[in-house]
C-alpha cells in the first residue's frame, strides 16, 4: 500500500512541476541552460528561454534569451538526466511583430538603407518604413536541433536542420518532432566564412530564444 501511495505521490509532484502537451512535459522547465556569447546584461540570459514565460518576445521584455550576433549561436539546455523526448518547441525572438516582408522590399540593401537601423553586434533590427516588417527572423535561418547525452552537439542526434525556410516562410513559433532520448537539446546556427548563403540569411547569427520547451516523459526516481 505504501509503496502505491509513494507511486501516486511521485506523479502528484510530476503534474505539478511540468506543463503537460498532448500528455507529454515539458522537461525543460527551470533546468540549467546556457548560450554563446553571453550579454553582460542579465536581461537576455540564456535561462530565460526555459523559465515558462513568453508572453513577450521581443529584445526588451526580459523573456528572451540573445546572444550576440557572431559566426555562431549556440544555446543548450541540461535536462539533467536522460529523458525521452517526443517533440520540441521554440518561440523565437520577434519584437512582438508578425514575420515576413513586403516583396518589393527584398532585395533592400541592409548596410545603406536610410530607413533601416542596424546593428550587428547586437540582435537590433528597426525597419521603420512599415511596422509590419520583420527582418529578425533573418538571423535564425539555417538554424539546428540536436539531442545529445553532452554538450558536444556532433556525438549525437540531429533533429532538424533548416534548409528551406525564407523570410517570408519561417515560423515564429516552430515545433519539431524528435523522439530520441538524450539530456541536453541544444540549438544551433552559424555563418561561417567562404560558405556562400542564401540571400535571405543574415551575415551573423545569434540566439534569440524566447522559450524552447522540450516535451517527453517525466522522469521519477523512486
């Protein structure tokens, strides 16, 4: 009897620790995470993308985790022991506006432009010719998800690799299905030197993870 009542406490503590999704939960709530290029500022610290809050998404609401921008991004979260995992979901920085551009402004030259601000250091893009103009997902093109048992993002499984998304298609919110075990999901991007890319992509990549939420089953020691 003791030992179901021990059973069904360990569940009781799993509900209310997680946030559960199509029976899965998210196993990365409040776990150690951490980021490339780390800002001075707490502000955008890496743990932010694993806190529960994305209500706000853009770079000055103190939700998001960004780094600066560099040849490359990477951010990773400890889940602490092995999990399986069925599915990850992220929600990318976008300043609280819809992705995409109009057409006619694609080929607008982002060094020279008047009417766009641009600082590559820092993940700050401000297009004031429409409100409606989001250049920010440009930085995260390209992007990848692994699984791994380390750190080390080349031992173990990757789950998803862009290679067609564009401006215009890239979704703010992205989920990908991944049903591996591992303890670390790590995200990843770059733009490495004598690669040539699409015209879309920026010239420097950063993170800009507002929430990663890594669903699979809970995980108890009894």
């Amino acid at each position: 009897m003791s030992g179901l009542v021990t059973k069904m406490y360990a569940v009781f503590v799993c509900v209310g620790v997680f946030v559960f999704a199509n029976g899965y939960v998210n196993i990365a709530l409040n776990k150690q995470a951490y980021q490339q290029y780390q800002m001075e500022n707490d502000t955008w610290d890496a743990s932010n993308a694993v806190d529960g809050r994305k209500s706000d998404l853009s770079s000055s609401g103190g939700q998001c985790a960004i780094s600066y921008v560099k040849q490359t991004a990477t951010w990773w979260v400890n889940l602490t022991t092995i999990h399986s995992i069925h599915h990850i979901t992220i929600f990318f920085l976008t300043n609280n506006k819809p992705w995409g551009i109009i057409h006619s402004l694609r080929t607008i030259d982002r060094n020279a432009d008047r009417d766009v601000k641009v600082n590559y250091d820092v993940i700050s893009y401000e297009v004031q010719t429409s409100p409606s103009i989001n250049y920010l997902s440009m930085f995260f093109l390209g992007f990848s998800v692994y699984v791994s048992n380390t750190t080390d993002r080349l031992q173990e499984t990757l789950c998803y690799k862009d290679d067609n998304f564009t401006l215009d298609t890239k979704p703010a919110v992205f989920t990908t299905t991944c049903a591996v075990h591992g303890q670390y999901v790590i995200y990843y991007n770059e733009r490495l030197p004598g690669v040539t890319y699409p015209d879309d992509y920026s010239d420097g990549v950063a993170t800009g993870l507002c929430e990663v939420e890594v669903y699979g089953e809970c995980s108890v020691k009894l």
